[in-house]
C-alpha cells in the first residue's frame, strides 16, 4: 500500500497543535535547562553559600534589571519543564491519554507553567 | 512474515526508566525543598548556610543533582541522536556532555562540602 499523502513541509505555513508545542518547548528548554541552566544554578548556589560577601554580592546582581529578566526568563523554562514533565508521567501511565484530554491538559500545563513563573517572579522582583 | 533486525545497543528501556525515575526523584527534592524555604524563609547568609550546613539537605540535594545529570544526559542524548547524524560530531559532543556533567558533579560536591 503506497498512498500519496500531502506534503506540506513549508515551516511558516504548518501550525502545531498545542500539545506539540508544549512537547518542543519541553525540549528546548530541556536543553536550555542543561545549558547555561545547570551552570547558573551551581555558580548561584556557590554565591549564596560561600561568604557572607559572596552573598551579598549576589544580592546586590540581583537587583539587575537584565538578572531579573533572565532570571525569570529561566524561571519559566523550569516551570514549563517541570508541568510538561509531570504532564508526560501521568500519560504514561495511560491517565488523560483521549484526544480531548490530551489537548485539555496541554492547556493546562502551558497555563500553570505561566501562572507559577508570574507567581514566583513576582515574589522574587 | 516481516523479518525484524533488532539494532541498537538495548538500553533505551532502562533509559526511559531511568529518565522517569530521576524525574519523580527531582519532583520530591523540589517540592520538599519548597516547604523548607516556605516555613524558614533564608534572608541572610546565615540563614542559607544553616539549611544547607545540615547534613540532610546536603545529601538529598546531591541525590538531586545526580538525578539531574542522569536526567540531563539522557535527554541531551535522546536530541543529539535526533538532530545530528553525522557520527564523528555526535560523539564529540556527547563526549563533552559527559566531561561537562562530571565536572557539575564535582562543583556541586565542592559547594556543599568543600
């Protein structure tokens, strides 16, 4: 059985249904997370924790306009990372795995991703 | 009938496993860790350096990180076997995925114990 099947490969005119956005933007932020993620939050930790001048160092970079930004840039890449990934565990144990659920909880997490960055960020800025 | 050739090197199961495995891990040390930071809000030095000077938020947070270079790895790998096909740069980068997560490893061991 060998069927023509449309091709429609043009990157500008194909649009992704959310829960294939929700999967790429787990990747990339996946990798995001890796690098400079890993990094930042290991020199991070390190500032925090080393003297009490190292401390107060990080304090004073994070008033930065730019950290701020950047900070809760990656702030949502986690967040989104972490609801995605939860989102996956429980379609692998075969809960929420219909059409209409899937999409339901696509929403969801793109939703809750955004909701406790916005939360979080505030508290921080 | 299809004649199946089984190819590969047969540990994408314990890999998947693993992936889920550390997340479920990682989901626990973040949640525990919210709590902690939720009933002793550190506003100061010494504040953090009693939280992560008790012996049991330096262990779990390094069972965390090794969950996360696990983590990390095996992701990174599932996409660079996606993307890049050419072998030699693959495993070149693979090869620096590697030393960069032992050298985190090694960093994290020094900020909590050194």
């Amino acid at each position: 059985m060998h069927r023509k099947r449309p091709k429609h490969l043009n990157l500008m005119e194909i649009k992704l249904p959310l829960p294939a956005v929700i999967s790429i933007l787990h990747r990339v932020s996946g990798v995001l997370l890796f690098f400079p993620g890993i990094p930042i939050l290991l020199y991070s930790l390190q500032m925090v924790l080393d003297s009490p001048q190292s401390h107060d160092e990080f304090q004073i970079l994070l008033t930065s306009l730019l950290v701020k930004s950047a900070l809760i840039l990656f702030l949502w890449f986690f967040m989104h990372h972490f609801c995605a990934g939860i989102r996956y565990l429980v379609l692998d144990l075969n809960y929420g795995i219909e059409l209409e659920q899937a999409r339901m909880s696509s929403k969801l997490v793109f939703v809750v991703g955004i909701v406790l960055t916005l939360w979080v960020g505030t508290a921080i800025w | 009938m299809v004649k199946r050739i089984v190819t590969g090197a047969h540990y994408g199961l314990l890999d998947w496993l693993a992936q889920r495995v550390t997340a479920v891990v990682m989901v626990i040390y973040i949640l525990l860790l919210v709590v902690v930071l939720l009933i002793f809000p550190p506003n100061d030095y010494a504040a953090w350096k009693t939280i992560f000077g008790n012996q049991w938020t330096r262990i779990t947070s390094f069972l965390f990180f090794v969950s996360l270079c696990w983590h990390a790895w095996i992701g990174i790998r599932n996409i660079l076997m996606d993307y890049i096909h050419e072998t030699g740069i693959r495993l070149t980068i693979q090869v620096l995925v590697i030393l960069s997560l032992l050298f985190y490893t090694v960093w994290a061991i020094d900020i909590m114990w050194g």
